[in-house]
C-alpha cells in the first residue's frame, strides 16, 4: 500500500487548475472523486513541522504520558488503520475525527485543533498533547 503525501491546499489547486474553486475542506473530496480507487486520509495539516519533529516518541510507545496525538480523518477504515500504523511508526498516537468532509474541517486552519494543542505557532519545542487533548480541541 502507497501512503502518498498531498498537501491538500496548494498541491490540489494546482493539480485541478489555479482557478479551482473551493477551500482545503471542499478541495479534499474533490481529490478523493478524481482518485476513485485511492482512500484519502487527512493528517498532518493541524501540526507544524518543528513539533512533528520535536514531539515524536518512540514506535510502539501508545499512551505514554508524554506522546502526542494527531487527528485524522477519512471514509475507508482499511486506509485510516494504515495512517495510524504509520502514525504509530513515527512517534504518534491517533484520533480519528471522523469522515473526510466533515471530520477534516474540524481540525483545518482556523479551529481549536489547528496548532494550538501543540503549543502554538511562538513554541518552537512544542507542548506533547495527549489523545484527550486533542479529542477536547477538536470538539468531540
């Protein structure tokens, strides 16, 4: 299985043509309809890539007291079991949002869930944010 990674905001406008109409939350399905056969999972959008690096903890290590969570969201269990895996690989545990649409927007630019669990945009190290945390950002 191919996990390929998209950034759902600029690499899909420029896939489906500059002037796509539509925001990251409308753009995603938009993928997901040309992708027919690909599952689409959202993750890593709400994290900076300084606290992706300085927050990971070891593989394996689910609910230890300082390992964060990131949320996802999709429609194909199979592809959401295989994110957390890798999630799992890389030093995260997981919280699923839900479906695409409306899962991934409770954790877009502008939430509750988007950065702030994690410290903010002026932590450079980051602050670990648990599966509770992250649950409680996204509103669930």
């Amino acid at each position: 299985m191919a996990l390929p990674m998209v950034d759902a905001w600029t690499d899909i406008r420029d896939w489906l043509g500059a002037n796509a109409p539509g925001t990251p939350a409308t753009l995603r399905p938009r993928l997901q309809r040309h992708l027919a056969t690909a599952h689409v999972v959202k993750v890593f959008n709400n994290i900076t890539f300084w606290h992706l690096a300085s927050l990971a903890r070891p593989a394996g290590a689910a609910g230890a007291p300082d390992r964060s969570a990131l949320p996802i969201a999709g429609d194909d269990p199979a592809a959401k079991a295989a994110v957390t895996r890798l999630l799992d690989a890389i030093g995260y545990d997981t919280v699923d949002a839900g479906p695409l649409g409306s899962g991934g927007r409770r954790f877009q630019f502008g939430t509750r869930a988007f950065v702030a669990p994690y410290g903010g945009l002026s932590n450079q190290q980051g602050t670990p944010a648990r599966v509770a945390v992250v649950r409680t950002a996204l509103g669930a």
